[in-house]
C-alpha cells in the first residue's frame, strides 16, 4: 500500500486561502469595533434636535445652542474625572463670557443624583439631565465605549472639532477654541 501526498497537498491549499481570508477578516473587523469612531454627520444634528430637562425639570431645548462654538462635557456625579474637571469648565465658562462660545454639561444620572451633586459642586453653565440613555449621544460623537468625562467642541457651522475621553484640562480646551 503507497501513501500518496497529492490530495493532502490539494487540501492544504484549499484552505489556506480561507484561512487567511478569515484572519485579514478579523483583523478589519476588530478595528472597526474597537476603534474610536469618528462622529457621524447626523451626530450633531442629533443632539440639536434633543430637548432635555435641567436638574430642576425645565427643559433645555439645544438647538438655541446653534450657530455658537459649543464645548459640550458628557459628565455624571460618580466619576471622579468628572467632578475634578467641573471647577476648570466652570471657571472657563466665565472666561467665555460674553464670546460666541456656549458650555453645557450633559449629565448621566438621575435629575435627583445631580441636584444633590450641585449642592456640593456649584456649576454656572448650563446642565441637562440625560440619564442612563444619555451614553447613546456620546457614542454618536465617537465614543464608542461610552466612557466619561467626555467632551466635544462644536463649530458654528456644526462640525466637530475636537473631542477628548477623559478629563479635559482650560488649556486643552483654550487650545481648540477660537481665539477672540
């Protein structure tokens, strides 16, 4: 009896094509989902669009934030990161005052959680209330993990311009904005 290696051989290079289909397959998929995601066009026209209650219950409608540059910080009272950097934006904003720049803080929690948070850590700027679904307009920005702080800066023209995860320091955020 004589063993014949052709139809192994045969084999082998059926599928070893498929193989590495399989492996630059998932090597682009992996990207795709653990790579930050650069914010859809519909992203700022999404949040615009958005009316959401301040820590009081009114309702902050966004789009009057239209046609300003907007530094927008996704935040929530239990991250450490978050409470560090609320002072720096608070006293950023006033820096800003009177300019074509807006702030607004984005809240992921529960209107009671923040109101409590605000008697601790006086903010001046304007605070929606988005609770849990909040991480949905995050995620539209890029943030495909969700993680806070986050913060974007919006153009007059709608673009976004910048966006970090994590604390965002005034010189950071100086840097991004327009010089006026």
């Amino acid at each position: 009896m004589t063993l014949t290696p052709a139809p192994r051989r045969s084999r082998l290079w059926i599928w070893l094509p498929a193989i590495l289909l399989a492996t630059v397959a998932g090597i682009l998929a992996g990207r795709h989902v653990f790579s930050p995601k650069p914010a859809a066009d519909h992203a700022v026209e999404t949040f615009f669009q958005a009316k959401l209650p301040d820590p009081n219950g009114a309702s902050l409608d966004l789009a009057a934030l239209r046609g300003k540059t907007l530094v927008v910080n996704f935040w929530a009272p239990w991250c450490g990161p978050c409470v560090e950097e609320m002072p720096e934006l608070t006293a950023l904003h006033r820096e800003y005052a009177g300019k074509p720049v807006e702030f607004v803080g984005i809240g992921i929690d529960s209107p009671s959680n923040i109101q409590q948070f605000l008697k601790k850590v006086p903010v001046d700027y304007p605070l929606a209330v988005a609770g849990f679904t909040g991480t949905e307009l995050v995620r539209n920005f890029g943030n495909s993990a969700g993680g806070l702080p986050y913060t974007v800066i919006i153009s007059p023209d709608g673009a976004v311009q910048f966006r970090k995860l994590g604390r965002v320091t005034a010189d950071e955020l100086r840097a991004a904005l327009p010089k006026t």
